[in-house]
C-alpha cells in the first residue's frame, strides 16, 4: 500500500514538475538575445515560394523554447539549436550580433537566408557548436580562423556563398568532422593539406571552387572517406591511385578539371564499394577499359570529354552499371562491350564521330531507357525495335534521313523524342497514326518533314513542342487547349495556315509561343477573347500575315512581361533537354540580328515580336504595362499615330524596333530615360521635330533615323528650324487629347486585372533543382 502511494506521489510530484518546467522553459537573456538578433534582420519575401517566416511566431510573452526553430535543453533551458532555414532573413551577420549571446547552441541552421557580409570571428564563441549550416546565403571574404575553435564540430556547410582565399589552417584541429561542405564558392589555393589530419572526414565536398595543382599522394589517410566531391575546379596531374584504395569510398566526383594523362588505379587490393564514378570533362587518355573492372558495383560511370580507345576491350561487364556517359570521348564506333551491360538504363554517347547504324542488339537491353546519340554521323534510315521500354530518345544533330520509324511513335513509355537537325522527310502524322501518345517533349526541328500537325501527338502532358523548320502546313491542332503543362510551342519557318490562335491564351503554363515565318492571318485581337497570357514571355509571330487594329487595353494581362518573375524552364522540362532548347531552339532578332538565345539569359528573356506584319492603327497605350520587356519589335506593319510615351515605362528594353510603320509626330523625348536601350529603330516613317538629346538616343547610327523626312537634329546632319516645330506641337497636342480617352479605358481595366495577376504570378514561381 505505501509503495502505491510513493508511486502515485512519485507520479503526481514529476509530472508537475515537468509541468512546471515546460512552462517556464526560456531564460530571459535567451529569450532576448533571440528576439534581438530577429531584429537585426530585415524579413523579407525573396521568393515566393518559399512561405517560412519562422520568426513571425516569435513573440516576446510566450516561451523561446516553444518559438518555431528554436530548441531548447530540458534541463538547463539554454538554447541549444536555431533552425532558421530558409526564413527569408536580410542583412549582414555582424560581429557584434546577439546571436553570439546564444553560448550553448550546439547546432546552428540559419542556410537559404540573405545573410551577407563577412563571417565574424566571433562564430568561434559558439564553442559547443556541433553543426554549422551557413549554404545558399550571400557570405563573403574568408572562412574565419576562429572555425578551428569549434572542436566538437562535426558537420561544417558553408556552401553557396562568395567565401575567397584558402581554408584556415586552424581548420586543422577539427578532429571530429565528419561533413565538410564548401561548395560553389571561390576558394581557392591547392588542395587543403590540412583535410589529410582530420581522419573522421566521411564527406568532402569543394566541387565548384578555384582550387589547383595536384592532389597528395597520401589522400588515403583519410580512411572514413565516403563521397569526395571536387568536381569543377582546376585540380591538375594524375588520381593518386591511394583513392582508389580508400575501401569506405562509393561517390568519387572528379569532374571538369584538368586532370591528365593515362588513366590507372593502381593494384585495388580490397574490393572496391565505389558506386558512382565521375571523371568526365578532363584530359584522360584510357586506353586499357578493363581498368574499371575493379569496380563491381559501380553503377554511375562518367568518361565524357575524354579520350578512350576500345580496341582493348572485348568483354567488359559492369555487372551494376546504370548510367553511362560515353559524349564527346572521340568514339568513332559504337562501343561493343555495351551488348552485354544488362543493368544499363541510361546511355549518352552524344557528341563523338560515330558513323553509320545504331546496332539493333541496342534496343534489346533489357533495362534502357534513356538513349542519347545526338551530334554523331548516323545516318540512313532510323532503325528501332518495337517493345522496348526506351523513354527518352535523342538523336538530334545527325544524318538520319526517310521517313521517322513507326517504331518510335509506337514506344509506350516515350516521353521525349528529339530528332532536330536531321533530314528527316514524310509525314508526322503517318508515324503517330492510330498512337495514344504520351509524348511531352517532342522536338522535331529542322528536317524535311511535311504535312499537318497531326492532334496524336497531342496530349495532356506535353509540355513542349518545337517542328520549326519543316514543311508543314494545315492548320494548329485545336486539341493543344488541352495541353494544360505546355511550355514551349515552337512551330516557327514552315508553311502553316491558320488563324491566331486566340485559345491559347487560356494555357497556364505557355511560356514561349513562335509562330514567325509561316502563313497566319487575320487579327490578333477578338473580342469575344480576353487575350491574357499569365505567363507568356517570349512572344514571336513576326512574318506572318497578321492584320488589323489592336485594342488600347491590349497589353493588360500579360502578367509576366509586366512584372519581375523569373519564371525558369529548368523547373518545367528536366535538365537534359536544356540543352536542346537552349542551344539552339530559339532564334530572335535582337537589336536587328537575328540571334539565338543561349544559356541562362534564355531564362529572363522577354520579347514581344509582330514584325514583318500588317498590323495598323494606333500602337495601344497599354504597351507600359509590359515594364520587363527586354525587346520589342513592331517594324515592317502598318502602325499610325504617335509613339507612345509609355514606352518609357519599359525600364528593362535593351532593343526597340518601330522602323517601317507609318508613325507621326515627334520621338517622345521621355524615352531618354530607357538607360538599358542600346539599339533603336525608327527609320521608314513620318516622325518630325527633333530628336531628343539623351545619350542613349544620340549615340544611334544615323540609319536608326533615316527615312523619316521631318526628323532633325543630331545625330541627323538635318538642324531644326524654330517656328515650323511650334506649330507642329501644338497640332499635337490636340491629337492626344484624342488618346486620353482611349488611355483612361485601358487603366481601368488594369486595376481590375490586379488580383488575377498575383495568382498567375504565385503559379509562375518555379522552383529549380
Ligand atoms: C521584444 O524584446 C526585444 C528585446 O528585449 C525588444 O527589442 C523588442 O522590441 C520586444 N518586442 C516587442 C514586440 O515587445
Ligand atoms: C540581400 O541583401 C543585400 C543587403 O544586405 C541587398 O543589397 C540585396 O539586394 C539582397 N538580395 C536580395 C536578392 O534581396
Ligand atoms: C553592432 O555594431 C554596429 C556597427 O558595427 C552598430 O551599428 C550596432 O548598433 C551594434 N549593435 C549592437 C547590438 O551593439
Ligand atoms: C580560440 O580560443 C582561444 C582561447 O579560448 C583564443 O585565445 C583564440 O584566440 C581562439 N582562436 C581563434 C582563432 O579565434
Ligand atoms: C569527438 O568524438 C568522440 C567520439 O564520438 C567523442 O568521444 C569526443 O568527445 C568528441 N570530441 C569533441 C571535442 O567533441
Ligand atoms: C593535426 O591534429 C593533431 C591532433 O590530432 C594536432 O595536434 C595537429 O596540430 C594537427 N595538425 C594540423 C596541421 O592541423
Ligand atoms: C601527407 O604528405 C605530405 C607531404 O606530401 C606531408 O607533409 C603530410 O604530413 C602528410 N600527411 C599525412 C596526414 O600523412
Ligand atoms: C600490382 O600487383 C601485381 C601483382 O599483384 C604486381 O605484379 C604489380 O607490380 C603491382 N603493381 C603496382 C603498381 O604496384
Ligand atoms: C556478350 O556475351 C555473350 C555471351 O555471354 C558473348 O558471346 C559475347 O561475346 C559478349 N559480347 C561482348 C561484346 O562482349
Ligand atoms: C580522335 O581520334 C582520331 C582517330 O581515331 C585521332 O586522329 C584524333 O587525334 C583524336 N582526337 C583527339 C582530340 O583525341
Ligand atoms: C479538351 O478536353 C475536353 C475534356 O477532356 C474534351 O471534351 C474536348 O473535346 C477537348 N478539346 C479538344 C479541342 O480536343
Ligand atoms: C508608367 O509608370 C508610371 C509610374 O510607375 C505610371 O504612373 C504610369 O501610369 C505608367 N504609364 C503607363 C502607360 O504604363
């Protein structure tokens, strides 16, 4: 009996003693220095996607240890993690922050924030820290020495930022670490010898730096290492083979530097666990291939860009092997041993010189999906067997000729199909005929194929289509309305006609719409459509046959040219095909040449192009509302009236093409203020006065101006007269009394897009990987 009440005493007593501690958990000079250091920051909506104010629960009169990623000891109540990842923190860390003041924090998580500056030497007071996780913030200078104070370190990531300079020596003393991330940043310096002493290393990672010069020959000291990552520096010499010997190693990530020499791995006496393999983009010469049996279980292997030879290498089997990236190794036969790889499910040998057929014992791999032979010299028919499970087939930049094999058409699983730059010839629609296509990238460019654009191919996961360059005619497929994921839709230089398509505004995804050089006409403009693109930035029907008048509120709803979003591709169409657009999928004329767009200016471009039509009436008003235009060209129509002013609202405009119109009245002189614009075009139409005095416009070539018979001033060789101008003016300025009207509609209907503008824009974020 008295051992149950000591019990329910026992029982009652620490319950509410826990009660009680719960309760007041937070120590007020904790408490403090949290809400302080807060306020040290700016919180601010980077991205909108990221929707994590932790610091919003923080309030002074509840418990710190209770606040959103804050943890607490139970015991002592200190402080002893802060987890503000991604917490949308503005401002610098200063030496003096009230961070430090958090003595006892053994992990510290403040990664994905904007805090810039210098790392303060005072991180080396946390001397309990455990964890230090600084990525993805804008942090400078060097990587203090006060780190090595932090001896129960065991996970240092600093990746993502701007730190310079080499590594502390102090670094040296940190025997417990065990992660170290230092990525994607500018250190540089030769391979920090200091790593060598600290043997509880499992992870190191300074891919992406300026390191050089060879790697120690003794860098199997570190025997705990499991992945080593120093990929994208200028690392020089050979691998010392003592990596190799490394038993505990399975990711080894060499790639892009400027290794050199024969390729060896010395005598592996272990088994070797590497699993991922990367030596690609250096200067390898691998003669021997049955090098790589020593790794039995790889199943990443990455040569590219170096320089093999076969002739050795009859039957070699990479028992595990998954992933194969033979591109730009100088191949000029089609590797061999790659019959026997059973595993393999994924294989680019893209970018060598290997001529004639794809070898039919390829399609027969039981697991290949992904194949990519692009930039090679296959040529003749295209031969594939059907019942494959390929996914993914690239052959793109070759000599393929007749007609696309049903067999493709017919692959159940395929989602991408890229065969650009071929001379393909026949009909799309012979191949897809009676198909339920899964398709979503389908790139067919640049061939000789002809015919319509059958609606098999359509379907709702495509997300981009580019057959620009063919033959094709009839008509747009109506079933792409439907095509709710569509991204990219390039149809550009073939012989299609068809009305503008009006219904594709409604896609929420269309990002970049081309229609230039065919055989389009009537309006762009109807009124039973509200013409919105939410998220539409490149804009190109130029060359075309176009016609009629466009509305002054014609330009409202065009979300994102109007405002800042960088809407990313990469987030809708993976990685791989990155390549095929943004090398060569878009061509648009930029301040008068037709240019491609290249790399990740492809990303923020954003164009409205109607040249080459015969568009008339006034230029709408409502044009500056388009503020992050990068390039606007109107030429070669029929437009009237004046310039609009309101071209000077797009602040972002790097080129500006009216030239071959029927515009009036004088150059607006507001447009001086576009500090951006580095090319205009005004030639070939009735403009007058004089030409505004502002740098950018003066330092115009003369045939910016030419045909214009009342232009004067510099850079004309034309003077001004004075009275003449007066007049003229005043004749203006009743004309735009005319356009206020039109002006005032066109706003209204702006204010009223504002809400449905926010949404488009929330849909609009991408994030990329
Ligand atoms: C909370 O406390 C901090 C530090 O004492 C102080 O700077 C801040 O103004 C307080 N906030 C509120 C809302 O009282
Ligand atoms: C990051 O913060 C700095 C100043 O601390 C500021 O100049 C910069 O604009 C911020 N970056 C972003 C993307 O907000
Ligand atoms: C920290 O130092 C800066 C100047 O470097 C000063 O403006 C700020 O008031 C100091 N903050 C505290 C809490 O002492
Ligand atoms: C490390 O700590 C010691 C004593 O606590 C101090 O004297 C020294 O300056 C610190 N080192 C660095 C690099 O901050
Ligand atoms: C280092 O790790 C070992 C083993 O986990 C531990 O016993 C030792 O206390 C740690 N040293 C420091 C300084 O944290
Ligand atoms: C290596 O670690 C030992 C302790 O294990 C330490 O005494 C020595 O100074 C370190 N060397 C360097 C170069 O940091
Ligand atoms: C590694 O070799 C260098 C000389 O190449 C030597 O200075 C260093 O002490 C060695 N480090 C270890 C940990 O063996
Ligand atoms: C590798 O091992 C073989 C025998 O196991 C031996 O003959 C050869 O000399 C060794 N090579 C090297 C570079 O150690
Ligand atoms: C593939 O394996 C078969 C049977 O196992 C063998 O006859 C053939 O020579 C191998 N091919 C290559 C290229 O190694
Ligand atoms: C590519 O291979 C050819 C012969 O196969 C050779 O003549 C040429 O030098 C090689 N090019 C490179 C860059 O290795
Ligand atoms: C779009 O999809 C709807 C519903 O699946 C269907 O009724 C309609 O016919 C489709 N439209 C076109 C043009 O294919
Ligand atoms: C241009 O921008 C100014 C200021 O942002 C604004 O008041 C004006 O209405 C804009 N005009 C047009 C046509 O967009």
């Amino acid at each position: 009996m008295i051992t149950i009440i000591w019990s329910l005493c026992l029982f009652f007593c620490l319950s509410h003693s826990t009660l009680v501690l719960a309760k007041h958990l937070c120590l007020p000079d904790q408490r403090d220095a949290l809400s302080e250091f807060k306020n040290e920051f700016y919180v601010y909506k980077l991205y909108s996607f990221m929707d994590d104010k932790k610091t919003e629960t923080w309030r002074n009169n509840t418990d710190c240890c209770s606040w959103d990623g804050v943890l607490c000891d139970d015991k002592t109540g200190n402080v002893v993690e802060l987890n503000l990842y991604g917490s949308e923190l503005n401002g610098p860390l200063r030496s003096n922050s009230s961070l430090f003041r958090l003595q006892h924090l053994q992990s510290l998580k403040l990664g994905s924030n904007n805090i810039s500056g210098i790392l303060p030497d005072s991180i080396g007071n946390l001397k309990y820290l455990r964890d230090l996780d600084l990525p993805y913030c804008s942090l400078f200078g060097k990587i203090p020495s006060s780190l090595g104070n932090l001896s129960h370190l065991t996970t240092l990531a600093l990746s993502d930022n701007d730190f310079t300079g080499e590594l502390p020596d102090s670094m040296g003393h940190l025997n417990n670490l065990t992660e170290l991330h230092l990525g994607w940043a500018m250190l540089n310096g030769k391979f920090p010898h200091l790593l060598l002493n600290l043997s509880s290393l499992m992870w190191i990672d300074l891919g992406s730096n300026q390191f050089k010069g060879m790697l120690p020959s003794n860098i199997s000291s570190l025997s705990k290492l499991e992945v080593f990552d120093i990929s994208d520096n200028s690392f020089s010499g050979t691998i010392p083979s003592s990596l190799f010997m490394i038993p505990s190693l399975f990711e080894l990530n060499l790639g892009s530097n400027d290794f050199s020499g024969p390729l060896e791995f010395g005598n592996i006496s272990s088994q070797s666990n590497l699993l991922k393999l990367d030596i690609g983009e250096n200067n390898f010469y691998i003669v021997d291939f049955s090098i790589f049996l020593h790794f039995k279980l790889l199943e990443v292997l990455d040569l590219s860009g170096n320089h093999l030879k076969f002739s050795s290498t009859p039957h070699l089997l990479l028992p595990m092997i998954v992933y194969l990236d033979l591109s730009s190794c100088n191949i000029s036969e089609f590797p061999k041993f790659l019959e026997n790889q059973t595993s393999l499910q994924e294989l680019d040998i893209s970018a060598n010189q290997i001529k004639g057929q794809i070898p039919e014992w390829l399609w027969r791999l039981p697991r290949l999906q992904v194949v990519n032979i692009a930039q090679n010299s296959f040529g003749g028919e295209l031969t594939m067997l059907p019942n494959s499970i390929i996914n993914t087939f690239i052959a793109s930049d070759n000599q393929f000729s007749g007609e696309i094999p049903r067999a493709i058409c017919e692959l159940d699983n395929l989602g991408t199909l890229v065969l650009s730059n071929n001379n393909f010839s026949g009909s799309i629609s012979r191949c897809f005929k009676n198909v339920n296509s899964s398709i979503s990238i389908l790139h067919l460019r640049n061939n000789s194929l002809s015919g319509i654009i059958p609606e098999e191919i359509i379907n709702d996961g495509l997300r981009s289509l580019d057959v620009g360059g063919n033959l094709l005619s009839g008509k747009l497929p109506k079933s792409l309305i439907n095509c709710t994921s569509l991204a990219f839709l390039n149809v550009e230089n073939n012989r299609i006609k068809d009305k503008f398509p009006f219904w594709l505004s409604s896609l929420p995804n269309l990002q970049i719409l081309v229609l230039r050089s065919n055989q389009f006409y009537g309006p762009i403009f109807s009124p039973g459509y509200s013409l919105s693109f939410p998220i539409l930035r490149i804009f190109d029907i130029s060359d075309n046959s176009f016609s009629g008048v466009l509305p002054s509120d014609y330009f409202v709803g065009w979300s994102v040219m109007s405002s800042f979003a960088i809407i990313y591709l990469n987030g809708l169409l993976p990685r791989d095909f990155l390549y095929d657009i943004h090398q060569r999928s878009v061509f648009l004329t930029v301040k008068g040449v037709e240019r491609e767009l290249v790399g990740s200016g492809y990303d923020i471009y954003k164009n409205f192009d109607v040249s080459g039509n015969r568009l008339e009436g006034y230029i709408p008003e409502s044009i500056g509302l388009l503020k992050e235009l990068i390039v606007l060209n109107m030429s070669n129509n029929a437009f009237t009236g004046h310039i609009p002013p309101s071209l000077s609202n797009l602040t972002n405009l790097e080129s500006l093409d009216l030239s071959k119109n029927r515009l009036s009245g004088s150059i607006p002189t507001e447009l001086g203020k576009l500090t951006f614009l580095e090319w205009m075009n005004f030639s070939y139409n009735k403009l007058e006065g004089p030409i505004p005095i502002a740098t950018q416009i003066q330092s115009q070539n003369i045939s910016s101006f030419a045909e214009n018979p009342g232009l004067c001033g510099a850079p004309l060789l034309k003077k001004c007269g004075g009275e003449e101008e007066e007049a003229k003016k005043q004749e203006q300025d009743e004309d735009e009394k005319e356009e206020e009207d039109q002006v005032f509609n066109w706003v209204a209907a702006a204010v009223g897009y504002v809400p449905g503008l926010f949404c488009g824009l929330t849909i609009a974020y991408i994030l990329t990987s």
